[in-house]
C-alpha cells in the first residue's frame, strides 16, 4: 500500500507520496472553476492534465482554474469547505496529479489534516467525504501542526529519529497557513488538547496589505498582495515599487494576533518546551518575530511541505505497524 499524504490548504494543496522509491512532493494551487471548451490545443492538453469530474460535471482545478477562470482570488476561505465541490475537486485533483508523477494510487493510506479549531468537529464528515469519492486501504485524519511535529521525530522511512526522544521530550507546533495560524504542544508524546487552537493566517496580512496599498492610490488584489509579502514591492505600470512600509504594517497586525494567541495557549508550558517549531507556508514570514520572543524556536525544514511530508511519514510507521514490523 502507498502512502499518500494531502494537505488541503485554502491557498495550496500540497501532496508528498512515494513513486518509484523516491519521495515526491507535489503543489496545487487551491482555485477550482467549472470546465468549459478551449480553441487552443495546446492549452486543451494542459487542462486535461488539470480537469476531474465530479457528480458527473467536468472542473478545471490549480493553475488552469486560475488562468483559463480568471480567478482572483482562491476557493474556500471558510471553515465549512469539506463537503463543498471545490473541496472535492481538489481532494480528486491532487490524486490525479500523484498518479502522473508515477504515485499508486490504488487502495492507498490516505492521511489529511485538519486545522486544530476544526479538527473534532470535522474529522468524522472529512473521513465519510473521502468514502464518498475514492476507495482506500485507510483514511487518517490529523491536526495539521501534527504533520511538522512527525517530520521531526520521524525519518523519511517512517522510523523514529536516534536524536530526538518523543517519550521525553516536548514541542510545540506553530503552522502558520494562509487561512489559519494553527497551534499545537506534544508533551513527551501526548496531544494537549488545552494547547490545541488557531488563529487567522497569512490572509489577514494580504487584507491589510491590499488596505494600505489602497492609500496610495494602487489597487491590488490577494495574489499580488501574497506575492508583495516576500518581494516587498509591486508592479505598477511597468515600475517596481517598494512598499516595504505597507508590508511591515501588515505583518505586524498579524504578528500581534499569533502572539497573542500563542500566550493564550502555550503560556502554562512555554517554560518547558524543547523547542518550537515554525512551519507552513508564511512560516519564514513569521518565524523572525517568533524566534525574538521564544529563542528556542526553530523553523521547519522544507516549511511548506513540513505539513504533509510530516503526515506522510507517520502513515509510513502506521503502515509498517501494521505489517507487524517492529518500529
């Protein structure tokens, strides 16, 4: 049985399974839009490698979505998505696209995650979702911090790693998404369900960006906003414009909120922690003003993907212990 690991991410989805011996991590932007003909031929052949039915209706999904749909912005920025069609095409488009990077995708171990506020609430509908549209060997579903927790105790193989003791140790989990800023603390092993919580995501920074642009007389949208984040400047008109003020005032609204949150979760046990480990997409953003104020925080390797290659690998242990192979 293959294991594949998809977080579904209100911006991205990001995909990590196995396909010839080698790990291989896939990136789906999260726009979804129903198909529709193309006179071009070349671009009908990148939209099929791009389009999957459901309920019997064609949809575009990840970047001929986007393109072809003229989407600004992407879908599901909301908490009730899961059983939404943009959702479910995601979920189908991600399969897709593991099948033609070489992925067996026949009766695989499916492991997902779920934002921490969301995660008992939506565990049990995302599992009957997936029974709905595919056939697996076995469906997990996970808090999304928990993904970049496993990618550290854990090796690619699904062992655990010599250096780190997770009988011992305790860590806390930052994953700061685009749609929430998800929190998460494992002492020696154990979930703490009190310290299990989020906070708005890396959207809010683009809001407030597109904000104060608007006060200098630049109308952008979220993806140039995204974009500006990291690059610190814009196009307009042909000219790169700095506005590293307007990038400043934006992340530091939401610096104040994940700080915030942070103490309200993790002030009983910031003491003892290990470490804190910072991941997911705005994580380098982020992890600057984190590290000021926890000098043990650490950012995650491969931070994007820390999500699903992390839930990758416990579904490797799992499968092995299954098998009845010790650990």
């Amino acid at each position: 049985m293959n294991v594949i690991a998809i977080d579904i991410g209100h911006s991205g989805v990001k995909v990590s399974t196995e396909a010839d011996g080698k790990v291989v991590k896939l990136a789906i932007p999260s726009f979804v839009c129903p198909a529709f003909p193309l006179s071009d031929e070349g671009e009908q052949r990148r939209a099929g490698k791009e389009t999957v039915i459901f309920q019997d209706r064609p949809y575009f999904f990840g970047e001929t979505a986007r393109i072809q749909g003229q989407m600004k912005s992407p879908v599901g920025t909301y908490d009730n998505w899961i059983e939404t069609p943009a959702h479910a095409v995601l979920l189908l488009g991600a399969i897709k696209k593991a099948a033609a990077a070489g992925a067996d995708v026949t009766h695989p171990i499916l492991v997902l995650g779920l934002p921490t506020h969301l995660f008992s609430q939506q565990k049990q509908p995302l599992k009957e979702v997936v029974a709905r549209l595919m056939q697996t060997a076995h469906t997990m579903v996970m808090p999304q911090p928990v993904g970049p927790y496993q990618a550290m105790m854990l090796d690619e193989y699904g062992f655990s790693v010599p250096s780190r003791n997770a009988s011992s140790q305790s860590w806390g989990v930052i994953d700061v998404g685009y749609y929430t800023t998800d929190f998460l603390v494992v002492h020696k092993g154990r979930m703490v369900e009190d310290a299990m919580g989020s906070c708005g995501g890396m959207r809010k920074a683009a809001e407030h960006f597109v904000k104060s642009l608007s006060q200098r007389g630049i109308s952008s949208d979220i993806p140039e906003a995204e974009e500006a984040l990291v690059s610190r400047t814009v196009r307009d008109f042909g000219q790169a414009i700095d506005v590293g003020a307007e990038v400043d005032l934006a992340l530091a609204k939401n610096v104040a909120e994940v700080m915030d949150t942070m103490a309200r979760l993790m002030s009983g046990v910031a003491r003892q922690l290990d470490g804190l480990v910072v991941a997911g997409g705005g994580a380098g953003l982020l992890y600057p003003f984190i590290q000021k104020v926890h000098p043990q925080a650490v950012l995650a390797t491969d931070s994007r993907f820390a999500v699903a290659e992390g839930m990758r690998r416990f579904g490797c242990a799992y499968r092995r212990i299954q098998a009845n192979v010790p650990v």
